[in-house]
C-alpha cells in the first residue's frame, strides 16, 4: 500500500511553525512551504527567489528562509 504525502505516519515537520528557516543551495528550487512540511494547513505553494541574495520571504506567511555559508 502507498502512503500519500502528509499521513499521519510521516515524520514531516509542522508547516509555517518557524520564523527563520536555514536552506541550503540543495534545496533550491525553494518553495513555502517546503516539501518536508504539511500542506494540509498551510498556504498554497510559492517559489522563492533566494539564490542571488540568499535571502527570500515568503508573502504569504512571512517566513523568512536564509541560505547557509552564502558569501
């Protein structure tokens, strides 16, 4: 049997449950909320631009997502 995304069984973590999240370039393309999380309850998803500032927000939630070790 296939276990959909987001079943209660997954270890995915809370979507929108931080301020500041910490990414890396592997997580690029970066969306909000991320694939790791919830969507059931959460806003839709939106790609953020965070490659050449290494910093994005996200407009819906505010989250804000920094990349590590961006020079």
């Amino acid at each position: 049997m296939k276990i959909r995304k987001g079943a209660e069984n997954e270890n995915l973590a809370q979507a929108n449950a931080q301020v500041r999240y910490q990414v890396s370039i592997d997580d690029t393309p970066l969306s909000c909320p991320m694939p790791e999380m919830y969507l059931w309850n959460s806003h839709p998803k939106v790609y953020l631009p965070i490659e050449e500032t290494g910093e994005a927000k996200c407009p819906y939630c505010g989250a804000e997502y920094y990349l590590k070790n961006k020079s």
